[in-house]
RNA sequence: GGCGGUGUAGCUCAGUUGGCUAGAGCAAGCGACUCAUAUUCGCUAGGUCCGGGGUUCGAAUCCCUGCACCGCCA
C-alpha cells in the first residue's frame, strides 16, 4: 500500500477577492503535493472556501441575493484562478455544503456532551452600527476602532469552549513534537502566547444567523473558526471515522499564512484533543508579500491581481517566482522588475535556452535521432552523478518545505548542463566523422540530465517541464522509477520546440 | 511596557558546536566560445561582518552595552 499525505490549504473567504497572497499558499501546496504523488505518494490535497458570516450576510443583502446564492457566485474566482494556475486539488470543500455543516455539528455536539463546552456569558464593548463586540484592548480612546462611534458595555449569552483546560497538554505537545510549528520562530511566539495563560474561548454568536446554528439551540450560532477549521476533517468525511478520515488523518501539513497561525497552532489543537482527535503532524505559516517594497492594502490600491500577473507572464513564471524568490517562511517582496529578472535570468537564460541549444544540436548533429552513446567518461560521469544526487537534496528540502532551496538544487544541474556544454564543445566533435561516437555520448548524456531534472521540476513547472519533455520525445508517465538515469533510448526523436520562456524586454 | 528576532559585498542572502587569505546568486567590468532565446563559459568584489567594550592564543560566530529595524503579546 502507498504511503499516504495529506497537505491544506486554508479555505479562503469568499467574499475577498483572490490576491497573491492566496496564490502563494495555494501554489506552494500544489508543488507539494505534485511531488508527493510524482514520489509515489497517495496524496489528498484540500482547499476551499469559507462561506459563512457577517460580512458574507451584508454583502448579499446589499446585493440583493441570498447569502449562499452569493457564496455560489463569488466561489467561482478562486475555482477558476486555480484552475489558471494548474492546481491540482483532490477536492473543494466550501463551509455551505451539508458533509461540512455535518461534520461541524457533530463535532460541536461531542466536546458539548463532554462538557468542554459550556453556556455562559460574553460581556464586551459593542458597537451597535457595526454590530461588532470588541474587546477593552481593541478600543481606541473608548470608541469603536472601525467607526469611531461609541460603544456600549453589553452582555451576550455565549457558548465556551474550555480551552484553558487544555494549555498544558497543548504545551506538553509542542515540546515532545518540535516540528509541529514551524517555522521555528513562529513557533516560539506561541509558546509564549500559551504561557500567557489560555482563556476560555467564545464559540457561538447570537448576532448574526448565516452560520451554523449550534445544534439544540437554533438562536446561537457556531463561531467562525470553529466552524471553518473543522473543514480539515468534515471534507474527509467526518464524522465518519472510516473511509477518507481513517486513511488521511492526521493531516501531515496544514499550509497557512501568518496571519492565522494562532488559530491552526492553538485553537485547532485544543478543539481536536476535547474532540478526542489526533493532531496534525505539522502546521507551516509562511510569510507575508510586500509589493514594490509597500504593505498590500487595497486603499493603496496596490493588491496584486494574480490573472493579471498570468496574463502577462505566464502561468509557470508566476509559479517559479513565487517559490523561487523567498525562503518560505519569511516575508518577500514582490516586484516586476524582479520577476523579470528572474524570468530572464533563470529561466529563459539557464533552463530554456540549454534546452533550445541541446535539441538544436541533436537536430543539427543527428537529424532529431537520439543516437546510442558510447562509454562515457569522466566529464560524462560527472553530470550523471551530479543530476542524481540532486534528487535526494530536492526530496529533503521538499520535506522542509524549503521550496527555494530544492529549486536551487534544481537549476545547479541546468547550470552544470550548460557548462557541460561548454567543456565537451560538441560544436568541435561534430567537425571530425572520427569522433562521432563521443559526439553521441556528449549528446545523451546532456539530454539525459534534462530528461530527469523536468521530471522532477514537473512538480514545480508542470506546463514547462511537459513541453521540455516532449521536445526529449518522452512521453511516459513520471514516477520515482524513472528519476534514474537512462530513460531517454537510441532512436528516440528529438525536436527543437519554441523557446519555453520568452526574455522579457520591456521596462515592465 | 513584557518576550523574541534581525542588522555580513550595490541588491537578496549563506555562514554547523568560535579557528585556513569572510562565501553564493544577481547586478557591474574584462576575456573566451559560437550549439543556442546577443544566450553560455571563465576571471574580477579588497566589504569598519551596525557602533563600543569584554572573554580567548584566536570571534561575523560567546558575554555586556548602545543604536536601528521587525515580530508576538499587553
């Protein structure tokens, strides 16, 4: 049987509109679990879109729908931009769909009957305007943060949950488990988070009805987190604990932005273990995108649209300048002059035009036949050795989810390839008959690297690396097996296709 | 205010437990080749490793202190 992975991604609201920043985590999760699968990997890849909620219920009412009539309208940007962007999802898990209200129920009815979670009282500042609670904390100068009007000290009937029962075994597993939160200074800023004391959490509003009622009490309605980080089980089927749950949970990585680490690395957990529930292996928060050096907002009007970004340089490009360019983890900027540069640099300059000038010499030298190679000697060796061993550092900075560093290794092989070229001069070979056999040798030896190295970058670059491909005349299906070298034979055609990254030479 | 982090070549950053003349990529300059998307390959960086003090035979790497920036919490 196959080893199983399943990775997520956070089910986006709705109502906002699909930015970069979505791209990034949704993109980073594809690249993952594109190559869990190419490694032989029975691999469940979740995202999907949360759909209840105050903003959700205004913003039809303005609009004149219902709320899930709304949901059902808007969903639709995020299925296509993933579709755009070569997602390859297991499944689409939207908050308004029974399986998830099933499974949120459930969930909530069983730690209510242990009784974790309890009736009581929510006293808080309230704007009546925004009708929004805030907390002492949140005010500024004794008004609502978000009008500027006046607040008033109101009491609200609320359900608990007892998360302060559970701060010393959430601690006590973070310690025994010191990849559960990564990355690592994340993880620090919980631990202290948790010391600080944990407090009983508020779970359920009476403000507002677009949710999940709590079940028993209609009037109460299930707070958002705890009614959309229960995606994670209720899209595999929870709560029955066979099938899809028996065989993908836990999950092995929840894929998140920063912005939402407390609750994955706190809430989530505590819910689970009340539940009675494993835990995930690991949550990974990576960082934010600035652009053009400035905070996205959308008063500065600066939010990156990534149809746009497509558009205008290309699916893949977009999808390599966004894993490439930041160590995950931390904060990036995003620029066009960067991606241009990137673009022109790694990817037109390295690993395009090698291939351009490899097929073209086949074409040149053998008229398109992959001719048999004779011995090969040390050069020869030195980038067969070097093109294997890149597939164990891949695989382990893929397991760090240290995406730049695996596509560093990566374009370490293309720029050996290049230089590869460079040393056995094949333009030299090819002036002498005598030495047509060597001329072979060079010539599959170098087409054979890049054989192996779009196999493995069909993770990253499925587009690309399937175009590069087909101009090897490689047509098998990819797996770990054939990531060895030799899979290109004597008499297969070689073709010289279009270049597979334009250089971009306009300002931007 | 509390806790934590960062500050290394023009830019983005690597630099395990302190130890050869402090490294990589990109940008820039020079040279070489010609198969290729004027692409590739080679060479070239003399950077107070934020400032100051200390420990040590020896510190970018440890300790103290100052400054700047950032994050989490309050």
């Amino acid at each position: 049987m196959k080893p199983t992975f399943y990775v997520t991604t956070p089910i986006y609201y709705v109502n906002d509109v699909p930015h970069i920043g979505h791209a990034y985590t949704t993109v980073a999760a594809d690249v993952l679990a594109r190559y869990k699968r190419l490694m032989g990997y029975d691999v469940y890849f979740l995202t999907g879109s949360d759909e209840h909620g105050q903003k959700v219920e205004k913003a039809a009412i303005t609009a004149g729908e219902t709320p899930l009539e709304l949901a059902d309208r808007v969903v639709k940007r995020y299925q296509a931009l993933w579709e755009r962007l070569g997602i390859s999802h297991s499944d689409f898990i939207r908050t308004t769909q029974e399986r998830h209200k099933k499974g949120v129920s459930e969930i909530f009815s069983n730690i209510l009957a242990k009784g974790d979670i309890y009736l009581g009282e929510y006293e808080d500042w309230y704007c009546t305007p925004c009708e929004t609670f805030w907390t002492e904390t949140q005010l500024i100068e004794g008004r609502c943060p978000d009008c500027n009007r006046p607040v008033e000290k109101l009491k609200e009937e609320s359900y608990f949950f007892r998360m302060s029962k559970y701060q010393e075994q959430l601690l006590a597993h973070i310690e025994a488990h010191p990849d559960f939160i990564q990355p690592k200074s994340k993880r620090n800023e919980i631990v202290s988070f948790i010391k600080e004391g944990l407090r009983d959490l508020s779970v359920s509003r009476t403000t507002f009805t677009w949710g999940i009622p709590v079940p028993g009490n209609d009037r109460h309605i299930i707070y958002v987190w705890f009614d959309a980080l229960t995606n994670y089980i209720s899209a595999l089927g929870y709560p029955d604990e066979t099938g899809n749950y028996s065989r993908y949970w836990p999950v092995d990585v929840h894929l998140i932005g920063k912005d939402i680490l407390r609750f994955h690395a706190v809430y989530w957990p505590t819910f689970l273990m009340a539940a009675g529930l494993p835990l995930p292996e690991k949550v990974f928060a990576h960082g934010w995108w600035t652009v053009e050096g400035q905070k996205m907002s959308k008063s500065l009007q600066n939010v990156v649209e990534p149809n746009m970004l497509i558009d205008k340089y290309g699916v893949d490009v977009v999808r390599y300048f966004l894993l490439r360019e930041v160590p995950f983890g931390l904060d990036g900027d995003f620029s066009h002059t960067a991606l241009i540069q990137r673009m022109n640099s790694d990817l037109a300059n390295d690993i395009g035009n090698l291939l351009s000038r490899s097929t073209a010499m086949a074409v040149k030298y053998f008229e398109g036949i992959l001719p048999e190679p004779s011995e090969m000697i040390d050069i020869d060796l030195a980038l067969k050795t070097k093109t294997g061993e890149m597939i164990a550092i891949v695989d382990k900075f893929i397991d760090e989810l240290a995406f730049s560093k695996a596509l560093q290794a990566i374009w370490d092989v293309i720029s050996a390839g290049n230089k590869y070229i460079d040393d056995s001069a094949p333009w030299t070979l090819a002036k002498d008959p005598a030495n047509r056999g060597r001329l072979a040798t060079v010539m599959h030896t170098l087409l054979e690297s890049q054989r192996i190295t779009h196999c493995v970058l069909s993770a990253f670059l499925p587009t690309t690396a399937g175009k590069a491909l087909a101009s090897l005349g490689y047509a098998e299906e990819i797996s770990k097996e054939k990531l060895v070298w030799g899979g290109l034979k004597a008499g297969t055609v070689i073709t010289k296709v279009e270049a597979l990254f334009p250089r971009y030479e306009g300002k931007e």
